[in-house]
C-alpha cells in the first residue's frame, strides 16, 4: 500500500538512519521481538 511504502521511505531516510546511529536506536519486526 502506499501507506506501507511512505513508513518504509520515511525509515530508509540517510538523515533518519543517522538519527538512529546516534541514539541507537535498531529497527526490527514484531516477529524479532
């Protein structure tokens, strides 16, 4: 959907992923939990 591909666009961002370097903070599925 494109609500699905607007959140996955949002989380592959450079400047969000650098976000998330600096505070740690690591991605995953619920299945992961």
């Amino acid at each position: 959907s494109s609500d699905r591909e607007h959140e996955l666009s949002m989380l592959t961002e450079p400047s969000v992923q650098e976000l998330y370097r600096r505070e740690r903070v690591q991605l995953c599925g619920f299945k992961d939990l």
